[in-house]
C-alpha cells in the first residue's frame, strides 16, 4: 500500500511562496502520476497540478504561471512550489499517487494565504 506523506504548509501573506513536498512510501512498484489537490472550505476537490512519469504537467488555470509542479522519480517525491500566493489559494492541499491502476492520498497540509 502507498501511502504519500505532505510537508510544507503554513501561513504566508498574500505575494508570498511556500514550498510543499510530498514523499510516497509503501509498496511501490510503478508510479504513473503524481500530483497535488486542494480543498478549500465549502467547496469541492479540485487538481491543483499533476506530473507523469514521463515529465507531463498539468495545471489547474488559476495557478498557471504561478505555481510549479516537480518530481524525483527515483525517491518517489513530487514538489509543488507556490509562488505570488492569493487568498484565495488558502486550502487544505493532498498529496495524490497513482501507482499501477490505485490512487492514494496524503492526509493534507493546510496552506492559509493572509496578511
């Protein structure tokens, strides 16, 4: 079983960065995917950025150019540097693995955008 642990959240006033880190442990055979949700309150799950194993990135509009999505394939970790926060990215972002046909998720890390 995988199971992906998140670090690297915190309080950050609006313009800043943070950088939230993701390592996956457990039975890991092949990862095709990494990536990271957020989960705002009162609102539903939503992908924030997402890597595959060959390097494809995808980004959720509102953090285009703004956010950067990484991984290290060989220790199983996926990167998310956040760059130009807004208040509205306050959330509780997740970790999310997929390794063979199983998705699995961190227990989150809260991330609040305030001055």
């Amino acid at each position: 079983q995988v199971q992906p642990v998140e670090s690297g959240g915190g309080l950050v006033q609006p313009g800043g960065s943070l950088r939230l880190s993701c390592a996956a442990s457990g039975s890991i055979f092949s990862v095709n995917a990494m990536g990271w949700y957020r989960q705002a309150p009162g609102k539903q799950r939503e992908l924030v950025a997402a890597i595959t194993s060959g390097g494809r990135t995808n980004y959720a509009d509102s953090v285009k150019g703004r956010f950067t999505i990484s991984r290290d394939s060989a220790k199983n970790t996926v990167s998310l540097q956040m760059n130009s926060l807004k208040p509205e990215d306050t959330a509780v972002y997740y970790c999310n693995v997929v390794a063979g046909i199983k998705a699995s998720w961190g227990q989150g890390t809260q991330v609040t955008v305030s001055s």
